[in-house]
C-alpha cells in the first residue's frame, strides 16, 4: 500500500508507517492536490492530523485559490479543523489567512449551513441530514446536491478564536452554544470549553447571571461551564475558581428544572462539599429520575461512611421504579470495603435486575469488590448461565479473582471472544489465576 492509498482509505496507522519510512507528507494525489485535501475531502481528522504532524502544509495555496485549512472551515468540523491546526495551533499562519478563516466559519454560523449550501449548489430539494460522530462529539451533516458540510461552524469558530488568541465576549459565546442544546453537540462543547476557560471578574460577573435566565438551557450552559472550570481547575492548579463550590452549594436549593438540577449536582458533587449529604437527603424523592441518579453521590463522600440516614436512602433508591436509578444504586458510590449485609442483599437482588444495564453494573461492582461470600461467589457463577457473552465473561473473572476451582470451565463457557480484548482485564484475570495456581 503506497501512501496514497492509505490516504485514501483512511488508515491512519498506515499513513503513519509509511510517513515514517520517508514518504512525504506534501505528496499530490492523482488529481493534482496534496494528499490532505482527500483526507480533508472525506472529514478524516485522524489520517489529516498525521500528515500534519508530518508536516503538510495545511496553509498551501491550492489552485482554486483556497487552501486544505480553509476547505476544512468550509466543512464545519471542529475536530478537522483541529487536526489541521497542528499542536501548536496558529503559529505561522499569516494574519490574512487567519482572517480569512475567521470570516470564512463567521460568514458559515451566521448565514446557516442549509442556506449557505442552496446559494452554493443552487439544488432547490430537500437537504439531508443524519448524526455523526465527530471525535469526541457529535454533530449534524447536512447534504445537498453533491455537498456534504456538517453543522459544527459556530464551534469551527470558537476553536479559531482561541487558537489566533481572540476573546470573544461572553454574550456571545453563550448566543452560540444554546441553538445545540444537547451536551455532546460539538458548537455546545467548545463553547462550554472556551467559557470554562475564562477567569476574569467580568467574564464571572457575565456568566453568574445565567442562572437566573429563565429559559433552562441557559442555565444548563452554565453548569456545563461550571464543570468545566472545575476541570481545568484540577489540571491548571487554578484557585480562581475556589467559589465556585459555594455558588452552586447555593444554587441546588433552588433550582426548579429538573433536567438542569440534575446537571448541577452532577458538577456539585464533584466538588465535594460538606453539605452535600442533606442535599441528597432532600431530593431523594425528587420527582425527576434525573434528579434521583444523582442523588447517590451526594449521599457518599470518599474516605467518609455514609449516615445511618444516608444509608436507608441508598437502599431505598435501590427499589427505585427508574432503571437508571437502580445502576447507579448497582455501582455504590462510596461504599466501604467490606459490605454490610443490607448493601450484599441489595446487589444480589439488583443481579438480578429485568434491566440489563443494572445486572451489568452490579455484576461489576460485586466482581471487584473483596467480598468472597458463599452467597456473592454462587451469584456471580450464576452468570456463566447468561446469553450475553460479556456477563458471562464478567462471571468467569469473578471466579478467576477468587481463584475458584471452576474457573477454567468458565473460561470455556465464555466462548471465542473477538478483536480487542488482548488486554482486557477480565480476559487477564485467567492469565493471573493460572500464575498464581502454579505457584501454590
């Protein structure tokens, strides 16, 4: 396979390889443009940051006068925007052609993606449009005619700013995450990241207000923002942001969505706080099952057992009619090392769960923990009895770290497993049984 092959089909491992080897990263495909344009062409921003890294040169001037960055901003995915700007992002670029992709994505967000595609194509029908993953996110692709650009412009644009050292205000930054306001949409995400980035008096003094917007999802965008400040606070060693805890300590008192209450104790909790336990308290019976998921981490603290209060409401959450409820239950946040028995007889019962992803969650939880009951032993052999192979698997690890006697048959019982468990940590617990069988 030769380096425009791989380009072509998306190998990013083989375009490495061979770029490794002494292929070079600014090698014109069959129609004449640089290799990246195709990998441009097909939104592929794995193959695109590896010939960047290589050094293709994402700024050359192509014939029809754009250029593989601008065709990129064209597209309206951040993730291949990204992955052409490099590690260092903006760095030679000249200030025309920063310029030029600012207005570019501006022109793109403001017009709107169908629109701009009609005036383009000049096609009068029905767009297309369809979900795709873009990274880490995802997004809308919108087709007419025969072009394809996804609906990540306004996050296209954030990520310029930021890259070219442009601090967009705040008002504006929000007008453009709450059009998308689902968590994992790729223009709410690089709002939330760019606005979680901000540490100025007047950018906090901006954005506290949100929480008194009465549409929710603004104040959604504001717990999103909050978590991540408390996010780079951790990986920034930032103390700027040592308020935040109280402001939303305050906040979950009042807040009257659920769907936002829910975000906000999510962020909440990750703070840890001293009163979070009589929050968990108070909206254990919330009506919202959003709500109530979050519930069992303010109700358990690391390092801190949790009340006898605490405890009933953990157990009684156990019985909760909303499966999503019972496997946060399944997981214990915070239990000791040791169960109690009530927690055992919990997540034997929950093993038991109709809800599949509630039997998954407890099967895990009752797999790692140390706890070599008869009865917990019996419960998770029980799973080699499962249809699901990954059940059965969990229950031949969970004999395997008990060093039982059937383990290898329950390897068998597992059946054939397929790419990509070479170094699953259930596949290896058979690996360490065995060593520690020869041993004894």
């Amino acid at each position: 396979m030769d380096l425009n092959e791989a380009v072509i089909a998306g190998d990013a491992a083989a375009v490495r390889s061979l770029l490794e080897d002494g292929a070079d990263p600014n090698a014109l495909g069959p129609d004449g443009l640089p290799l990246l344009c195709a990998a441009v062409a097909g939104f592929d921003h794995g193959t695109a940051e590896v010939l960047v890294e290589a050094g293709a040169d994402a700024d050359r001037e192509l014939p029809d006068g754009t250029t593989p960055l601008l065709r990129a901003v064209d597209l309206g995915s951040p993730a291949l925007v990204g992955a052409l700007l490099g590690s260092d992002p903006g760095a030679g670029l000249p200030e025309t052609s920063r310029r030029r992709l600012l207005d570019s994505a501006r022109h793109w967000w403001e017009v709107g993606e169908e629109e701009e595609l009609r005036r383009r194509t000049g096609a009068s029908g029905p767009a297309v449009r369809r979900w795709v993953e873009d990274e880490y996110t995802d997004v809308e692709e919108v087709s007419l005619g025969d072009l394809a650009v996804r609906v990540g412009h306004s996050g296209v644009l954030t990520a310029l700013e930021q890259a070219f050292g442009i601090a967009a205000p705040v008002t504006e930054l929000v007008a453009r995450a709450v059009p998308y306001p689902e968590a994992c949409h790729a223009n709410w995400s690089a709002a939330r990241f760019a606005l979680g980035g901000r540490s100025t008096p007047q950018d906090w003094s901006e954005l506290v207000v949100l929480r008194h917007h009465p549409d929710p999802v603004h104040r959604r965008l504001l717990a999103d923002v909050l978590g991540c400040r408390h996010f780079f606070a951790g990986h920034r060693a930032r103390p700027d942001t040592d308020h935040d805890v109280e402001f939303l300590a305050d906040w979950v008192l009042d807040e009257p969505d659920g769907s936002v209450l829910a975000v906000v104790l999510g962020v909440y909790t990750d703070w840890g706080h001293a009163g979070q336990e009589a929050v968990g308290l108070r909206y254990a019976d919330h009506a919202d099952p959003r709500v109530r998921s979050e519930v069992p981490y303010c109700l358990s603290r690391d390092g801190i057992p949790p009340s006898e209060a605490a405890t009933a409401a953990l157990l009684a959450l156990s019985y909760d009619p909303d499966p999503a409820v019972r496997a946060v239950i399944a997981q214990v946040p915070g239990h000791p090392g040791e169960f109690t028995p009530n927690f055992r007889a919990a997540l034997l019962r929950l093993i038991q769960d109709p809800d599949p992803g509630v039997r998954v969650r407890s099967a895990e939880t009752l797999s790692a923990s140390p706890d070599r009951t008869p009865e917990v032993t019996e419960a998770l052999a029980a799973l080699l009895d499962e249809e699901d192979q990954l059940m059965r698997l969990e229950g031949a690890c969970a004999l395997a770290r008990r060093d039982d006697p059937r383990t290898e048959e329950a390897y068998e019982r597992v059946g054939p497993l397929g790419p990509g468990f070479g170094i699953d940590h259930r596949v290896n617990a058979l690996w360490h049984y065995r060593s520690r069988s020869r041993l004894s």
